[in-house]
C-alpha cells in the first residue's frame, strides 16, 4: 500500500489534466458501482449539502481527487431530479481561501427557496500545522457560480478542541430563530454537540451553548455529523459518536446512532423518547445526512457514507475508494425509524433472472421468508463455500451476517461478523447489490445493514434454505462516471 507524504495528500489541484490519466485508469476496475454515487478519482466520503432547491437535488460529497486517502479535501457535486439518475457536476467548493487553506470539510445547505446557501467547515491550519476550524458559508447562484463569504461566520470556540465541524443548519419557525449545530469535543475529550444561534441567515451568529442530550453525556469522544429532522410531530437526532465501543459493533470505534424524541429549542434539549438505536447495523456506514427542504411532513430522507474513518479497502490499490448509500425515504413505525431506498428504485429493474443458483453482480433480490431458522448465502463459488453468509435465528430474532468466507477480505481487526436485530420476526429482506457492495433491508426497513463487498470472478452463486422464496432482477445503470471537475 503506497505511504503518502503530507505534500502528497495536500497537493492543490490545479486543472483537470493532473487526474485525467487516473480517471482513465480508474475506470478499469471491476468494482465500479452503477447506482451508487462514487468519486471520480480518489476518495469519497462523508455526503454535504443535501438538500431540494427548486426541483433539483444538490448532494455534495468530500472529495481528495489524488487517491484513496485523506488529505485537501474538495467538496464534490452532483444532482438529481429524482434521487435516482445522478450527474457529475465538478468540484463544488474549492480550498481556495485563507480560512479553508487545507480542506473544504463538512457541513450542509439551506435553501430561502430563493437562494441556495452552503454552510461548511474550513479546515485551517498555520505554518506549524495548527489546525483551527472556521465556519464559513457559500452562495450557489442560480447559473452555477460559487460565491464565498469572505469572512468566516464564526471561528472556534476556545472552551473546545479543535474538534469543531460539520455545521447543520436549520430553521425553528416558532421562535423565528436559524440554528446551526455543530460537532464538537470537549476539552476532557467527550463528544459534543454546539449550538449558535441567529435572528438572520448570513450574519450574527452567537454562540447559544451546549446541546443537552439527557443520558447520553460520555457518549463517546467526539460527536461528528449532527442533523436533525422533523418526522410528524417527532424530532430526530442523528450523530456519529467516535472513540468508543458499543454493543454489536465488533472493535469499531466509529458509529452512527439515532434518538427520536422532543427537540426543546428554547432551552437547548433533545429529550430522547427511548434508548438510541443504530442508523445502520453493517460494517460500512457513518456521517449520515438529512437532506434539507422535503416538503413531504410524514417522512425524511438521508445518505450517508458507505465506509468508515480510519477503515481500508481493495480498491485502494486502484487509487480510489468510496460510494455513498442509496437516498434513504425514513418513516417513523412503531417507534423507530424505519427506512428504504427511494420508491424511484423500483425503475432500474431490467429483465427477472430465473433461479439458476447464479447471481448477477448488479442486482436486485427480494426474499420472503416463510417461518423458522433460515440461511441465505451470497457470492459463493460454484461448489457452495464461501460467499456472503446470512442466518437467520428465529429464538432470538437476530441475523448473523458474516463477510469472513469471500476472497477478498478487509478491515479484519475491526471484525468480519455482525449480528442484527429484530423487534419482529423475520419476514423479508430487500438486497441491494452493486459491483462493490451491499445494502440489505429487514421486514420492509426496521433495520438495515450496509457493506463493501468486492467479489471476485469465481464468487457468482448463491444457496438458499428451503423457507426463503427469493426474486432477482438486474438493475441498469443509473449515475453518470463522467469527468467533470
């Protein structure tokens, strides 16, 4: 694996011929995914700037063009007239400011229905390599220019780390009052969420305190990626508390949790309703986003990012590494989120395959399940070994999923073997299947569970318990690898 310097991981990209070669190469790989938004070159990672502005998706995505690692991060574009079809848009927001010197980090959009305004994190950091993080804003006009504030709205709270970012902006009608939401660690190192507060969008932010979160204060040490919506008349609250263990989580210190409950504006309080649930039980998902502006009341809709800080992954060799997880419609059902891919899903279905045992790369399969212990397996050789293994526990209500028997394997030491589960019994599963992963829905969205998955030429069957009725269908392509930058 190569070893990147610092120059190397934070070289400026200055015309689009520096990457043309690497996308060129890149678009070799078996594992490039057809409906799923991924990078161009290099790595992706956490989504940005989610939101609906006047008919059109707008989803950003963190972008280092050079390779499969972190380093200048670049916010990338993309857009959607139906959270399905995505074009390549080019670079969105460059580092290209004092305040912003060494990356374009996270944070989210807000639309006037008027203008379209992106709020991030400028990544600064000074000859001795100081970091000092900025919380900047950014017009998208109406012909697709950029326009940054010159002036950060707010620079970093001195009673913090440098542990500040991802700024998630929204607006509480009732008081008439902008609130952004910002991560943060506190300086005995515990996980935390910011808030400011503003009376008017582009200036006059103040700091309004801490979010109190009852139960939850040594949740972790760092709380990255606060959003929250409005589902009906509950509140959800979605972070990703980091350096910490939770159950079912094998040695991952990376999570991205939930709480549904009352958000108390006035007084700076999310009184959760219950205990957290995971967004996502798979071994590949974190820094999830609601999108910004769905006028539909009785659901949300988010993404997140398909992999994990820290985590490695085959195609790193081919210089890239990343996708985003399927747009997201969230319901909220018997008390907990319950989630599906976008109804508009259901348009790439080609021809039906008939049930040979073999299993398409680029696929659709649905699985009914008719009573008891239950096993499906996933790209197994022809001989049936190996493959992506999936049991079903009928006593305990719990899915064991196990990645350990395919060819290819990854991120070993954080585990290979997850369990999901279930308030119900099982009674189907929805799977997603795309060059270089896996999404997988239980009992019509009460869990889910994302993986990477890099099968291998001699990986191409499947076997299924006599209590599993299964449909496949093919899938067509649905977002453009073009090289716009």
């Amino acid at each position: 694996m190569k070893e990147w310097t610092t120059e190397e991981r934070y070289r400026v990209l200055k015309d689009a011929s520096e990457i043309r070669d690497l996308y060129d190469r890149i678009q070799a790989s078996d594992y490039r995914q057809t409906y799923h938004i991924q990078p161009i070159t290099g790595l992706s990672s956490d989504p940005n700037g989610f939101i609906y502005h006047k008919g059109i998706w707008h989803l950003y995505y963190q972008w280092c063009p050079w390779g499969a690692v972190h380093g200048l991060k670049y916010w990338y574009h993309t857009t959607s007239k139906d959270l399905l079809h995505w074009q390549n848009k080019g670079v969105g927001i460059h580092p290209d400011i004092i305040y912003d010197n060494k990356g374009v980090h996270s944070g989210s959009g807000f639309s006037t229905d008027e203008e379209l305004y992106l709020f991030y994190t400028g990544n600064h950091r000074d000859e001795n390599w100081v970091r000092t993080p900025y919380t900047c804003l950014a017009q998208l006009t109406e012909d697709g220019q950029l326009i940054k504030q010159p002036e950060p709205l707010f620079g970093p709270h001195p009673d913090y780390t440098e542990h500040q970012r991802d700024p998630k902006v929204v607006y509480h009608e009732a008081n008439q009052t902008y609130y952004i939401l910002l991560g943060a660690q506190s300086k005995d190192l515990k996980g935390k969420v910011l808030i400011y507060t503003s009376k008017e969008l582009l200036q006059g932010w103040t700091f309004a305190g801490e979010l109190k979160v009852p139960g939850y204060e040594d949740l972790g040490g760092m709380w990255e990626c606060p959003s929250i919506a409005r589902i009906g008349d509950k509140d959800i609250l979605v972070f990703s508390p980091q350096y910490t263990k939770l159950p079912r989580r094998g040695n991952s210190t990376n999570h991205n949790i939930y709480l549904i409950g009352k958000m108390d504006y006035e007084n700076l309080t999310f009184h959760a309703d219950g205990e957290y649930r995971h967004l996502d039980y798979g071994f590949d998902f974190y820094a999830a986003q609601f999108a910004a502006n769905v006028k539909e009341e009785d659901k949300a809709i988010l993404t997140a990012w398909m992999g994990l800080p820290d985590n490695h992954y085959p195609t790193e060799e081919e210089d890239w590494e990343g996708s985003l997880v399927l747009p997201r419609e969230l319901r909220i059902v018997n008390d907990r989120l319950y989630q599906l891919p976008v109804q508009q899903i259901r348009e790439l279905r080609q021809k039906k395959v008939e049930p040979t045992g073999r299993l398409p790369r680029v696929a659709e399969v649905q699985v009914k399940h008719t009573g008891g212990n239950a096993q499906l397996t996933l790209f197994s050789k022809s001989d049936g070994t190996g493959g992506l293994q999936l049991s079903y526990d009928a006593a305990r209500k719990t899915v064991t999923i196990d990645r350990s028997q395919m060819e290819l394997r990854f991120n070993e030491a954080i585990g290979e073997v997850l369990e999901v589960p279930l308030e119900e019994d099982l009674t189907d599963i929805a799977l997603y299947l795309d060059r270089s992963s896996v999404e997988i829905f239980f009992n019509k969205g009460e869990a889910t569970f994302t993986t990477h998955l890099y099968p291998t030429e001699q990986e191409s069957s499947y076997q299924a318990s006599p209590n599993l009725d299964l449909e496949i269908w093919m899938l067509r392509s649905s977002v453009t690898d073009d090289f716009v930058v």
